[in-house]
C-alpha cells in the first residue's frame, strides 16, 4: 500500500495514528536539527518532521531531499505546536519513521506554487509541471463537478447521452472547417465538426426526444483568450417543445449548478431582454448586468446647436460614470484615446463634467447653453459627480461603442465583481444579417434557426425589409457579459428549410450537396424541435471567477493554436504524405 491517507485529509482527530503517505516535495528546509518538509498531492499539502534524534540513515535521506521528489513516508500524526491556520492540514504534522525515495527529480524550471515564477509560455512547456499548481487543480476539479452535475441533472429530466462523430463533411458555414485527408478515399476529406448540429437534429427525427452530450467541437479560427481551437460544448436537444420549455429546462440546469458546484443562489426566474433593448441601452447582445449605466440616446437633445458633429449623424448616445466628474484633463484625455483604438473606433469623445455643486462642465461648452449642456446629462439620467460620456454616428456601430466604453468604465469603477453572478437570458433575435458588402443575408445564428411564428408572413416576402423585421426563434444565456450558450428553436420542415437556403443565396444544388441529407430526412416525419448548447469551458472559467478558459482545459493551445509541450502541429514523414496521396509545397514549387 502507498499510501492510507492523502496528503490533505488528515486533522487533529488523527493525532496518535501511524499513516504512510506519499507525494511530490514541495519545499525541504532545515531548523536547527530538524528537517521539515512540505509533501503535496492534489488533495493538499502536509508537514512533515524528521527530528534530530532520528536514525542517522533517515536524517541522511531527509536531507537529501529535492522539489518535486516524489517520496512514501511512515509516521505518526501529531498536533502542531505552530500551527498553521491558511492550511486544511495546519493543526498537524507527521513525526517521520521512515522515507522513501520513489522517484527523484530535476530541479523543476518555475517554482510550483500557488503562484509561480515562470512565465506563460515556459509554464506551457511544462504544462504537466503547472498542472500540479494548486490554482490548477482546483480548476480542473471544477470541471469535473460541474460535468458530474450536468450528467446528473440531465439524465433526471429523461435526457441520453448520445455520441455523434468526429469524421464528418465539410459543410463551411462560417467559421474554418479541420480537415482530415481519407487515406481510403484519396483526395477527399473529412471535416472536424464545429457543432453536432445536424447530428442531434437527425436524432429528433430518429425519435430520441432528448439528447445531450458534453463534446468536443472545432473550429480553425483566430484565437484568444476565451477561445480555443478545441472546445467543449454542452450539447442539448429536445423534441415536441416551444422556446418556453426549452428555457425552463436549462434554467434548472444552471440554478443546480451553481447551487451545488459554487453555493450560490441565482435568480429565479432568470431575467429575459430582447436583444433590440440590449444593444439599444447595453450595446451588446451579451450584456454585463452586474451594474447599471445604461446607454441612453440623446439625439433630438443634442442636434441642433451648430455643433456639426452630432447634427451630421444618424445617432447621439451616452452614459453616465458614476463619481467620475473629478477626472482630471489628462485622464480624460486619455480615455479620449483609448476610445480612438481600433477595438473601439471612436473618432473622438465628447464628455460633460456634473460637478458637485449644480454646474456643468462640457467640452464642447462653447456650441450649448448651460441649459442645454444640462438637459443632455439629464437625459443620459446624470447626478451630482458623474461623468457623461458621448460618442455618435450609426445606430448600431455607435451603441455598439458606448457599450465597449461602458464595459471599461465599469472595470476601472470595480463594478464587476467576479464573484457575482448576473445570468440573462437574450431573446428575439433577428433572423437574418444583412451584409452590404455582399449584398446578401447571412443567419444571425445558422441556417437551422426557425422564424418566429408570427413572423412567417414577412418570412415568406421577397421584400428586404420584411426579411429584416424576422425575428429568430432564438435565445442565448448570457453570464457577466459572457455568451455561455444559445440555441434556438430549429425548422423541422423541408419547404421552410429549403426557403432559409433560398434567402441565404445557397442554390438548390449546394443545399442538395451539403445539406441533403438532412432536408430528406426531414420528409420522414420530422418533429417540432429545439436545443440549445453551453460553451462549458466558458462556463467553468466563469463559475471559477476567471476570464480565460485556458486554465479549466488540461492540455490548451495558445495563441497561434500550437501545444509547445508536445511541439505540434508539426510536419510528417515523406511516407505518409504518399499514402494520403499529399503534396507539399516545396514539391509544388520544385515542379
């Protein structure tokens, strides 16, 4: 036996027992006589000692101790005469009859630590270093109480867990497909797929009328933080729904988890907004309601003063910074360029100060009264110190700015909290994006998404604007300003599947290519259906106070999609490129 305890569960109602533990050595440290030494595992660290007047061979062994041996010790469980109140274990420590040294060990290139001098990308080398930092395994263990709760959850509302392949076709509709080459079919390839989506529609049709998986999905696109090239959904589907059966069901999901995995209570019922009123008062279709300072439109109030500016736009809209009046020039100033940045696009900002004492001061003083300078911070809903901000130009690209500035007004004023939850639901999205570029629509969601039933009138016009008033049988969970999932209620008949393709300027022949299959099947007695899916590395991130998802996944990617650990992608033999019958570009170039 290796072990009889771990290293983070023994406490003072053990003291007097003889346990063996092991483990990896955190820190070593002589005092006097005596070694002390941190053993770790991923349960938690305990202290152990090798008195003085220990055998000379096991005071030898003790001292010979590096980080990150791995070690078996023996000895009884004693109280602490320190004790050490910051550690689970603190109020004992092992008195050591014996140790054995399992595996020795290199001296690691970071300390591994809660918190850890190396750098990000030596850290990533190293990834099964790092992964036995506490911060780490505390995430990862996150993780699996999460998916242990959504299993559970799911399977008592009568839902199977259902696989779905990994080697599909390529059916490009937005994001990059992977590509696989089919050795067996030579010149042909497989795609990764970047959703389940037709599969789990397909199993409706089959008559599974509730199906999840927590699957891997991809996508080859460019990355951040919060995005990697493999990512993991909850992927759900249910049959003989409306949009409010499917909101109920994974509003459950999600108070569950948070009770359970976190201990927090959320709403309940969980809050709704259109997406019309989040982009006109948040400037986001996933908006951070952990704090007020909504985007409030002062058009009529600030057009018609001479200041040319706003009187050439189509839109005029502001928000109000709490407490914010004391900024000084200079960190105006600053703002003023920080919104000038390409991730805003602002070409400037108008501010107006609300002092303290009733007077207001604007920086464009000199094309309004005082009287007017007051009624646009009135109706940006201003008080006493605050701060107006104003930005201009199209409806949507300027809502869409103030609502970037609002997110950064918001962390600079420690308004978001990572450890309050503010979940939403968004819903009546439209249907269709018209992209002027193109001359074309583009699905807001994708191309399975059904009309709202009120709106098939105007679905079924030649007219564009009838097609933009469309709203999408859609819905997206939205937590601090993050989308953690959506989904929508899906077209389960052919002749309306087949109009969405038609809108989307996708021919009968493409349609029939890429998506035959499923149009067919859809012949075949297909069910009124609906599903929705969580990006749940997004959702562990979250729950876990984080921004990026890269700590809650094992083995992630950077920012360039590669795993340095293991050095890939990386190139492959000469003999494998001739059975996928593969042409390099150096042979292209040759030829």
């Amino acid at each position: 036996m290796y072990r009889s305890h771990n290293c983070g569960e023994l406490r003072i109602s053990n003291a007097g027992q003889e346990v063996t533990l092991a483990g990896w050595v955190q820190r070593a440290r002589k005092l006097g006589g005596m070694t002390f030494v941190d053993l770790r595992d991923r349960y938690g660290i305990t202290q152990l000692v090798v008195e003085a007047t220990a055998d000379a061979a096991l005071v030898e062994t003790a001292s010979s101790l590096g980080r990150e041996y791995v070690i078996q010790v023996k000895g009884k469980v004693v109280e602490r005469q320190s004790k050490n109140p910051k550690m689970e274990t603190g109020d004992i420590e092992i008195i050591v009859s014996a140790i054995n040294i399992l595996n020795k060990s290199v001296t690691p290139p970071f300390t591994i630590e809660e918190n850890s001098d190396g750098g990000e990308d030596l850290r990533a080398k190293y990834r099964y270093l790092d992964l036995r930092r506490p911060p780490l395994q505390k995430a990862l263990a996150l993780r699996h109480r999460l998916a242990q709760e959504i299993r559970t959850y799911l399977d008592q509302q009568g839902f199977m867990e259902i696989e779905t392949p990994y080697l599909i076709k390529s059916t490009p509709e937005g994001a990059r497909d992977f590509v696989v080459p089919s050795r067996m079919n030579p010149g042909q390839f497989y795609a990764l797929p970047q959703s389940p989506q037709t599969f789990k529609q397909l199993l409706m049709v089959a008559g599974y009328d509730r199906y999840f998986q927590i699957v891997r999905c991809f996508r080859d696109e460019d990355l951040r933080a919060d995005r990697q090239p493999e990512f993991t959904r909850i992927d759900c589907e249910m049959s003989f729904v409306e949009q409010e059966d499917v909101l109920n069901t994974f509003e459950g999901m999600m108070r569950q988890m948070f009770k359970n995995a976190v201990g927090v209570d959320i709403p309940n019922p969980i809050p709704r907004m259109s997406w019309y009123d989040a982009m006109d008062f948040y400037g986001s279709d996933k908006p951070d309601i952990r704090f007020d300072m909504k985007i409030h439109e002062i058009t009529s109030v600030a057009q018609g003063h001479g200041f040319s500016v706003f009187d050439s736009c189509e839109y005029v809209g502001a928000i109000a910074a709490t407490g914010c009046a004391e900024y000084t020039r200079k960190e105006i100033d600053a703002l003023t360029e920080w919104v000038k940045r390409p991730q805003v696009g602002a070409k400037g900002l108008v501010y107006i100060k609300c002092n303290a004492d009733g007077t207001y001061k604007s920086s464009v003083d000199k094309f309004y009264t005082p009287e007017e300078v007051k009624a646009m911070a009135d109706a940006a809903e201003a008080k006493a110190g605050d701060l107006v901000l104003i930005l201009c130009g199209g409806r949507r690209k300027a809502q869409t700015m103030l609502g970037v500035l609002r997110i950064e007004m918001g962390n600079r004023l420690g308004y978001r909290d990572p450890k309050v939850f503010a979940p939403l639901w968004i819903v009546d999205f439209p249907l269709f994006e018209w992209d002027d570029e193109t001359n074309r629509f583009y699905a807001m969601h994708h191309p399975f998404t059904a009309p709202k039933p009120e709106h098939l009138d105007w679905y079924y016009s030649d007219k564009k604007e009838d097609l933009e008033r469309v709203c999408a049988n859609a819905y997206d969970f939205v937590l601090n300003g993050t989308e953690l999932g959506g989904g929508s209620i899906r077209i389960h008949e052919a002749a309306m599947q087949e109009r969405m393709f038609e809108i989307l300027g996708i021919t009968k022949e493409d349609a029939d290519y890429k998506f035959g299959f499923i149009i067919n099947a859809f012949k075949f007695g297909a069910p009124p259906h609906g599903g929705l899916a969580f990006g749940f590395d997004r959702v562990c991130a979250l729950f876990g106070g984080q921004e990026t998802i890269r700590d809650y996944i094992a083995f992630p990617k950077n920012n360039q999609g590669r795993d340095v650990m293991i050095d890939s992608p990386s190139a492959i033999d000469q003999v494998q490129m001739d059975e996928l019958m593969i042409v390099s570009t150096a042979q292209n170039t040759e030829e």
